[in-house]
C-alpha cells in the first residue's frame, strides 16, 4: 500500500470521525419546543423542500440567475461524481481485476462531467471575484472551498485520463482535511436541513404548495 493510500485513508478517517462528532451534537441539542398549533403536515412540507422548492422558480432570485444557476448545479454534478470516483479509483488501484470489461467511453463520459464541472466551478469563482456585491458579502471560505473543489475535479479528471490514481488524491486529501471545518459540510448536512425546514413550515402551513 502506497503513501498516498494511506493519506487518503488518513484523511477520510479524520472526515468522517469529524462528521460523527457533528452529528452526534445534532443528536444530543435540545431544541426549543414549537408551542404552536400545527396548520398543515410535516411530511407535505417535507417533499415540497426536497423537490419543488429548490427550482429556481420558487426561489427569491435564482431565476434571474439562470446561467449561474445551472452553473452551479453542473459544478455540483462533477463534485459528487469526484467523491464517487475517489472511491472507485481507490478500490480500483487495489484490485484492477474488478473491471475487467474495457471502459474507455465510460471514461470519456466521466471526464465530460468533470470537465464540465470544473469550467462551471472556474466561471462561479471568477464572477464572485469581480461582482462587487458578490465580493462584499464573501469570505476566505467562499473563495477557499471553490478553489478545491474545482483542484478535485481536475485532479480526479487528470487521474481518469493518464491512469495515475495519485493524482487524484492529491485533491481527496485537500478536500477531505477541509470539509469539516468549511461551508464543504453541506455535503453532509444538505437533505436534514431540508427535511427539518420542510417539518418547520410544513407544520406551520405557511408554505405554497402548489406551483407559482
């Protein structure tokens, strides 16, 4: 076993304890009890913030944004098909002999995405970059989580295309180490804060069900 192996072994490790801990805490806080009289169900507002609610038609201003919306679901796209191949490409380095039929257009295919991913991720970083009301409202994180992003896209894109898996990990290991301490933690917490967005208002009945 190599020593990238055992860096991205390391490093996943320290990512998912980290990740345990939060969520053990989420577990444990006692939230404030809602004393009001529910006006609706909690699972209605449950499937409506999981679906129809993340359209940027019933979002404040995501549908003036198109271009950079879609964007951003592309850059999304190729970062989890980046944390699927990380795993796959580790299991592959160990044992080859799991993929014995030939691949080649799956990889053209994955490479697309990847590739894809990390132009839409380059042009979402340079336009909060020179929008000034972008600007005003980042931080180090905003600037600092896109940046290894895009770095595990194309590395992961770079290790599909010549066959050297230690090039992927070298952005597994910088993305790993990050994403506890980052706003990269969304990738755990995403869907229990929608669902418990969707138990809040769908109890309270306050949400619009139906399509504007």
């Amino acid at each position: 076993m190599s020593i990238y192996h055992w860096m991205v072994v390391v490093a996943f490790v320290f990512c998912v304890c980290a990740f345990m801990n939060y969520f053990i805490k989420l577990l444990t806080h006692r939230t404030p009890q809602d004393l009001a009289n529910p006006k609706g169900t909690a699972s209605e507002g449950i499937a409506y913030s999981c679906t129809v609610a993340m359209s940027p038609t019933h979002k404040e201003s995501a549908f003036k944004h198109l271009p950079t919306y879609t964007a951003g679901i592309l850059f999304h796209i190729g970062t989890f098909t980046s944390l699927l191949l990380m795993i796959v490409l580790f299991i592959f380095s160990f044992f080859p002999t799991l993929f014995p039929i030939p691949i080649n257009w799956i990889n053209w295919v994955l490479e697309a995405i990847l590739a894809i991913g990390s132009i839409c991720g380059i042009s979402i970083l340079i336009k909060r970059m020179l929008k000034p009301a972008l600007r005003s409202i980042s931080n180090i994180d905003d600037y600092l989580a896109n940046i290894l992003t895009i770095t595990f896209q194309i590395t992961t894109l770079l290790a599909l295309h010549t066959g050297i898996y230690a090039i992927a990990a070298i952005g597994a290991i910088l993305v790993l180490l990050y994403m506890p301490f980052s706003k990269l933690k969304h990738v755990f917490f995403f869907f229990a804060a929608r669902i418990e967005l969707g138990i809040f208002y769908g109890k309270r009945g306050v949400w619009k069900f139906q399509n504007k």
